[in-house]
C-alpha cells in the first residue's frame, strides 16, 4: 500500500475504463491496494463513470496531440504511419506512465519504439524518421533526477556509466534521417547507408539536442555499457594495448564534449561479459 501504487491504480482506470462495458474491480487488484483504496475506487466507477471516460479520452488527446507537436517532420513525411504508432502506443504499458503528464508523452512514446522498432533488422526509412525524432525529442526534455547514489561525472574513472536521466540515447541508422532532420528537403533522396550507422545523442549544458556521429564499435561499447556492463569489463575486452588506450582516449573525449556520464563505484557487478571489440575511433 502507497500513495504511488494507488496513482497507478487511478492511472490504470483512467486509461481502461472505456475498454469493459462493466468494468471489473478486480483489475484493480495488481496495485495492491487496500480494502479502503479498493472500496475508494469502486464507488468512483459505480457513480462517475461517464466522467472517467470523458477524462479517458481528453488524457489520450493530450498525449497523443503532444507526440505529434513534438514530432513536427514525422507528422508531415510519415503521418500515416506515425497515426498507426500512436494507436500501438496507446494500447502499450508505456502509455500508463505517459498520461502522468502529457508533456512527457514523448518520452515514453520513444520508450516504446525502442522496445518494438530497435529490435526489427530493418526499418522503412518513415519509421526510422520517427524513431529517430521521438528519440530527440525525448533527450530534449528537462533530465530526470538522477537516481540515488549516482552524481555527475567529470573525470575518467572505471566506474562510469551513461546518464539515465534522459539526457542521451544511442541510435542505430540505417538512412541518413540524421540529415533529414537539418534539411527535411532531403528525405524523399535519403539513400540507406551501405552499413548501419551509430549515432550518440545528448543534451548539452545549454539544453540544445547534439548529435554525434560514432563508430560501430564504440557504439555498441557504449550500448553495453548503457545496459550494465562495467566499463572496466569492456575495457579488458580489448586485447590489444594500444586499442586499449585508444578507447580510453575516445572516452576522455566524450567527457570533454559534454556526454552526459555518471559514477556510482557501488553499482559495478562481476560476472558481465561482453563480445571482443573493434577499433574506437569516434
């Protein structure tokens, strides 16, 4: 029982209530709430449920308008599909946390691609527009605060990790929608790039969105380390010394342009392997 379980809840039954002609308390129960949270709700649906659906749907349109303002290109190179997204979403778990506030839909909306678009061997280059500007969008937002026992790094140390206050990401392309974002004129030209490439994206110290092209391999080192694998790890994956040194170079570097990492020497964990490396260079 907690005050947060019980938002959920009320989360849960603003998004739902539309979906059961009688809607069945006992969806409720997964929140585990109290008899008197429990009995606070039922009365809610037995007496306002035709306000709790006219809510539903105003939260829905709020969300939705704001992916949409927030994806301003998408909305005018891949509105169809954009439009099918949205629906996707809508029915998604990501949804729930979305319609907290609908300023942060957008985040939770590049959530959601990135658990259903990232993991397909290829994209069309509409959806890779989409996901790569929900991405932005979402790095452009103000940080999450950051979690407890992690504090802003600023010098090299074996203990770094990639901020998880939303203010980078890493995106794989496989169109130069990175261009399109500059030049919208270019993306009915934009050609797939013969290999995949990698693209680190974060919030400068001024708030504005970077991008930076990468390197196949510091990218996917930077994936492994953005999923928990100490960097120390990834580092002892590099066989040869000057390799080595180059990686750590390249990490200095990001520090230097402003790559949003964090230190927390308590969370390393032993036992993390990761494949052998390629070359660094950024």
């Amino acid at each position: 029982m907690s005050e947060r379980s019980f938002q959920k809840a009320l989360l849960y039954l603003y998004r739902t209530i539309d979906e059961h002609p009688t809607y069945p308390e006992s969806l409720l129960r997964q929140f585990e709430l109290s008899d008197c949270e429990m009995a606070s709700l039922g009365e809610l649906i037995r007496t306002q449920k035709y306000g709790l659906i006219v809510f539903n749907r105003q939260l829905h349109h709020k969300g939705h308008r704001s992916i949409k303002e927030a994806l301003v290109l998408s909305s005018k190179m891949a509105a169809s599909e954009l439009e099918s997204l949205i629906g996707e979403y809508a029915s998604s778990q990501f949804v729930v946390e979305g319609l907290r506030d609908p300023a942060e839909a957008v985040r939770f909306f590049a959530q959601y691609l990135c658990s259903t678009l990232a993991t397909r061997v290829a994209l069309s280059k509409q959806l890779e527009l989409i996901y790569l500007e929900s991405e932005v969008s979402a790095v452009s937002l103000p940080r999450k605060p950051v979690r407890r026992g992690e504090q802003p790094a600023h010098c090299f140390s074996s203990h770094l990790k990639l901020s998880s206050s939303g203010d980078v990401s890493l995106v794989r392309c496989t169109y130069d929608t990175v261009a399109v974002l500059s030049n919208p004129a270019l993306f009915e030209a934009c050609e797939q790039f013969a290999i995949p490439r990698w693209f680190l994206l974060f919030q400068g110290q001024k708030g504005e969105v970077r991008i930076m092209a990468i390197s196949s391999a510091l990218g996917h080192a930077l994936k492994s380390l953005q999923n928990g694998v100490p960097l120390e790890d990834i580092a002892r994956s590099i066989e040869d010394r000057a390799q080595r040194e180059a990686f750590r170079t390249t990490m200095e570097g990001l520090l230097t342009s402003g790559v949003p990492f964090v230190s927390n020497p308590t969370s390393v964990k032993p036992g993390h392997s990761i494949t052998k490396q390629e070359t660094y260079e950024r």
